[in-house]
C-alpha cells in the first residue's frame, strides 16, 4: 500500500494553488507559481502555521499592498491616455485609472474639485444656466454625487491653465465619467436629483464641443425626467426637501428649459403645461449698488410709486429666450414665402414683434441700460458680481439679436418675393430702423465690454455677435454711402474678433468664427468678381445660403461633421445631410424714403405744385419721420398710410423712443443713447 500511495504525495499541491484550483508544480520550500506572484506558499503539513500567519494584521497589510501595487500595474497597461503629472496641471488633476464600482475613488484631491467649484461660480453660474444655490454651492461640494462633480470638473476645464489641447483631453474624461454614472442611474431606477443637474451640464459640455445631437438627447431625457419628478409643477415639492434643495428643484427644471430653448430643441412636454403652471423663478441675486463716486442723480422722469414689480433678472432672462425661441423657428423656415404678409397682425412676424413688446414691459427700468449704469461701473466692480452682471448682459444682448435676426435684411429679402411689388412703406422704414439701431448696439456693447475688461464666459453671446456680424457684412459692400460701408466692415470685424476671442474657451464659437470669416472670403470674391468700383455698391451679389445659414442657426453653426454618425452603428446609419450648396441673390430690400430726400428733391426741381411738407423736428441721424403719403409716384406700386402727427406729438415720440446715438455725446455717461427703448 505505501508504495502505492507514493504517486499521490507528489501531486499534492500548496494551499494557495488549491484554493484557485491551478496546477502547483509542488516545488519546496515555495512553488514557482507562488514565488512568481509573491503570495506566500504553505503546504498542508504547514496547514497550523498558515493558520496562525494569516490572523495576522501585519500579514494582511501587505497582501492589500501587494494587491493594490498589481491593480495599478494593469490600469497603467491598459490605459490609452498619457498620465500627465500633477505638476503640470494647476487646478485639476487628472484622472490615472477608472474603478467604475467605487467612482469616488477616482475623483482628484479636494483642493482640486474646490478650485473647480470657484471657476464654475466665476465663469459658469447663470451664464447661462442658474443650476446650484450660489450662497451654499462650494460648501456643498462634499456632499454632492460624484456625477456632479465630474460634470463640474469637465465644464471648468475650459477656463483652467491648461493649454488647449489639454483641456480638451481631460473634459472628455470627465464628462465620459459623469456620463457612464448619469447612465446607470437611469437604468437602475435610481434617478435623482444630482443626475438631472448633471445633464444640464453635460449638456453645455457636448453642444459646446459640438456634439449637438448628444446635447438634444441629454436634453430631452432631462426634460421627461423631470417631468416624471413633478419638477414641471409648481405645488409639486417633496415633504423632506430643505429650502435649499427646493430652490435647486425649481433652478433645475428653468436650467432644463434654458438649454431647450437656446439650443433649439423642439418642446414636448413643457409645451403641455401652462405658465402659471410652472415652478417659481429661481432667486436672483439683487443688482449691486455703485460706488459713491459714481452714483448719479435719480431719474425724475420715473415715478417710483409706479414702479414694476421686480422678479430679479433671471426671471427676465427666461422670459426673453421664449422670445428667441419663437425667433429661431421662424428664422429657421429659411426665409420661405408666406401668404401672409409680415406686416399683417396675423402674420407669425407681428406675433413676436408684439410679445417682445410686452415683454418691454414687464421689465423693471433699474435693470435697463440706463439705470444700470453699466458704464460708469469699475471692472472691479463688474468682475465680484459676475452673479448679477452675467444675466443682465444676457438680456441685452438676446433683446438687440431677437430684434435683428427678426428683421435680417437677407430674411426678409427671401420672405418678401411674393409682396415686392406692394410693400409697405411704413414697413420698410421700420425694419431699416430696428436694424440699424439694434445691430449698432451689440457693437456697442462690445466696445463697453473690451474697456472694462470683462471676460464674457457665456457662449450663447458669441452666437449673438455671429448673427449681428452677417447684418454689418451685408451693409458693407451694399450701402450706397462709402463711408458707412468703411463702417460697417470695421464692425464686422470687431464682432468676428469677438467671437474669436471666446472660440479660446469654447470650440463651437472657434468653429462659428471660422465660418464668419468663410462667409466674408465668399462676400469678397462675388464683389471683385462683379468687377465694380470699390466707389460703387453691390447692390446684388451671389451668395451661398449654406454657409449663411450655418451661421444663423446656433446648432448648425456649432455643430461638428459626423456626429450624429458617431451616436449611430454603420449597418443603421444613413446620412440625411446632403450638400447645401443652395445660391441666391442676396440684394437689398427697396430703399425707403427719407425726409431729407425729399427735401433734396423739392430743392432740384424747384417745383411749386407740391403740396408743402410740415416741419418735423429732427430726430437724430439714423431715424427720421416724413409724410409717405407725398412720398414716392403712384408708379412704384407701394402701399403705404402715415397717422397725420401733430408737431406735439412728433417731438414727444422724438423725445422718448426715437432719440438714437448722439456723436456729440458720451458714451460712458449714455448721453444721447436711448432712454428707455433699450434694455
């Protein structure tokens, strides 16, 4: 029997080789597999001293060492990404390794995510999105899910030390990281408050970085969830929720229906819902007092016993991008023909003419540029209250672009075709107006803000400038005054460096820039190509409507080829986007007739047979009123009817809406800029 047995005793393997059911090649006092993965070898005969080795504290140490140096060892192998020292990033640093079942282990140092949370409340917070409680947002940065910070982290990037390429490598990483969280939590059935905030965010990160179509997804999975979470009703709140988490509910949902309306996405379920319906506007944060030295003396003109209800100026914000969402979808029919014209109160331009109207006037006047007084603001003062400043610039310049996307020469040149023979007088005059007036504003606005030094970290404003940039390029080569023509091209160029500038942070306004200067290369090649003096205007030119609508359209414009290629599999992909290679001639709308060329055209002919003109007071050098009836031949066909004013109210209506610009005054002071008409 013993010799039998023999065999058997040589096969006998070491404990740790039996428990993992592996082959031991029974070398002694350690077998070559243990040796090799520096684990300790014990024999059954050892069977007591394994016992007693391995209660010890000591022992169990250094397996955990062991265990953690291999872990690492096979995340640095498998890793595709360059680990870059912590040296070399100022703020954040980044990501090594991924641990999707303890996400938390991979967030970088506290310190890290603070710094993050800083940039994100000087360069993010309601610019545009009023996402988190701004009094408690860096204190609460311990507490919140990881998702969010991820979020925080790939958005803030942007405005880190990092060098481009960088920051774009570490905010896909992140916002990857955030993405696979938000999505487990969705499929798990364990969706809260955190993962919608974290959409919001992602949804900034993916449009911006040109991934439009994943930024429509986010969106609209964030807008059902919410609505799912009651957060779309106003009486709806949890039981348990704190002040500060319900006043995060109501900044979620308007930060949701922020990003619809700007990004364009069409409406389902809030569409559903009435206003009143809505939960609260998200508290605001009061507009700063001035410095002493600074303060004015108060309006007389306003009665303050009359004053408007104040709901702070993130109210006044959402409101005014309804406004521009009805904007775009009419801008985005691409100037096709209607039956009804625009100048009739049916017609969907009246409509919006008049709800940018109203909203005028529910606007309290101390957040109009006026008693703002943004001017005489120092840029210190400007900068500690980004919070309130970033809002109101918002407002200001999403007023301007409604008006001039509304009225854009080039969309309204498309939509007319059908009424040329009969328009409006009264309408053309008033569309030139709006345009000229508006347009000059948002320069304007950018010359105040290149003196204060004030970085604009809002990336719906460069779109703003894209679209007033295409109005001063079209005036460039079609004004029939040299001068304004040399005018229009240096405004042209400071909207096209603006959006450069913000193309640093930003890379869908890089690409929109590029597509400005594109549009201008084009512009420029049809004009010398019409082989005309440069004395002369183009008063018709060839113009690819592909490259103009791009620029129009802020998802066109922002979006990067093939995207929505990369959401889809090659078996189900099919491409819908063919070549837009559509040419039209883009030419001016008829000219109207001002007061002082009629004056001119009494003077050459010297006739007596006309019936005098009343004398109308001046009214600044872009606006003028005349009597159209006297106007023009009855041969241009032109439908036109003016209210007989009185020389009363002539001078009321110069003195309170149509007193533009005065070179003679200064612009610091807003002296001889609008009152009230703007914002």
């Amino acid at each position: 029997m013993p010799p039998e047995r023999t065999p058997k005793r040589v096969r006998q393997a070491c404990e740790p080789c039996r428990r993992k059911k592996s082959k031991c090649p029974a070398e002694k006092p350690a077998c070559s597999c243990c040796t090799r993965l520096g684990q300790q070898c014990v024999y059954p005969n050892e069977s007591s001293a394994f016992e007693t080795n391995s209660t010890d504290p000591g022992r169990l140490e250094a397996l955990e060492a062991k265990l953690e140096a291999v872990l690492q060892a096979v995340s640095v192998q498998n890793s595709n990404q360059q680990v870059v020292s912590n040296r070399e990033v100022s703020n954040v640093t980044p990501l090594i390794e991924e641990q999707w079942e303890k996400p938390s282990s991979s967030l970088p140092p506290w310190e890290s995510i603070e710094a993050a949370g800083t940039l994100y409340l000087l360069y993010c917070d309601c610019q545009p999105l009023p996402l988190f409680h701004r009094e408690t947002f860096v204190a609460s940065l311990r507490n919140r899910e990881p998702a969010v910070l991820f979020s925080i982290l790939a958005l803030t990037m942007r405005f880190s030390d990092l060098d481009q390429a960088s920051a774009v490598r570490y905010t896909n990483t992140y916002a990857d990281q955030a993405r696979k969280l938000v999505t487990r939590a969705i499929f798990e059935g364990s969706v809260r408050l955190s993962t919608l905030q974290s959409l919001c965010l992602l949804n900034i990160v993916d449009f911006t970085g040109g991934n439009t179509h994943r930024a429509s997804l986010d969106n609209c999975v964030a807008m059902e969830l919410a609505h799912c979470a009651g957060l779309t009703i106003a009486a709806h709140t949890a039981t348990h929720d704190n002040a500060t988490t319900k006043e995060e509910r109501r900044r979620c949902f308007w930060s949701i229906v922020l990003c619809k309306r700007l990004h364009g996405t069409s409406f389902s379920t809030s569409d559903s819902a009435l206003e009143s319906d809505f939960p609260r506007y998200p508290k605001s944060l009061e507009q700063p007092l001035p410095s002493a030295i600074h303060v004015p003396e108060v309006e007389s003109s306003i009665d303050e016993s009359q004053s408007l209800r104040d709901d702070g100026v993130l109210a006044y914000m959402i409101q005014l991008t309804d406004v521009w969402y009805k904007t775009t979808q009419y801008a985005r029919r691409r100037g096709k023909p209607s039956q009804i014209p625009p100048w009739s109160s049916q017609s969907e331009y009246s409509t919006i003419v008049s709800q940018q109207m109203d909203f005028e006037t529910r606007m309290p006047y101390k957040h109009r540029f006026k008693l703002a007084r943004f001017n005489s603001r120092t840029p210190q003062e400007l900068n500690s209250n980004r919070g309130y400043w970033g809002p109101w610039l918002f407002i200001q310049f999403l007023y301007h672009t409604n008006i001039c996307l509304l009225n854009h020469p080039l969309l309204l040149s498309l939509r007319l075709r059908n009424f040329r023979s009969f328009i409006p007088e009264m309408f053309l005059q008033q569309t030139s107006d709006l345009i000229s007036s508006h347009a000059t504003w948002i320069v304007r606005f950018i010359d105040m803000l290149d003196s204060k030094t004030y970085k604009v970290s809002d990336p719906f404003l460069g779109h703003c400038a894209a679209i007033v940039a295409t109005i001063h390029l079209q005036f460039a080569y079609t004004d029939p005054d040299i001068g304004k023509r040399e005018e229009k091209q240096k405004d042209f160029a400071k909207c096209l460096k603006f959006v450069r500038l913000m193309g640093e942070q930003w890379p869908n306004l890089a690409r929109i820039a590029e597509k400005l200067q594109h549009l201008e290369s084009v512009v420029q090649t049809t004009n010398h190509a019409s082989n005309q003096s440069p004395q002369i205007p183009t008063r018709g030119m060839l113009i690819n409507l592909g490259c103009f609508w791009e620029i129009l359209e802020y998802c066109s414009s922002s979006s990067k080829p093939c995207t929505a290629q990369n959401l889809i599999s090659p078996e189900l992909f099919t491409s819908n986007d063919g070549p837009n290679d559509e040419v039209s001639l883009a030419s001016p709308l008829p000219d109207t007739f001002r007061l002082h060329d009629y004056n001119s055209n009494e003077t050459n002919n010297a006739t007596a047979n006309k019936e005098p003109m009343h004398d109308v007071p001046e009214m600044g050098n872009q606006m003028h009123v005349s009597n159209t009836m006297s106007m023009f031949p009855e041969t241009t066909g032109v439908v036109a009817q003016w209210n007989n004013f009185s020389e009363d109210e002539l001078a009321v209506l110069a003195d309170n809406f149509f007193e533009v610009w005065n070179p003679n005054g200064s612009v610091d002071d807003g002296t001889g800029w609008w009152k009230y008409g703007n914002l």
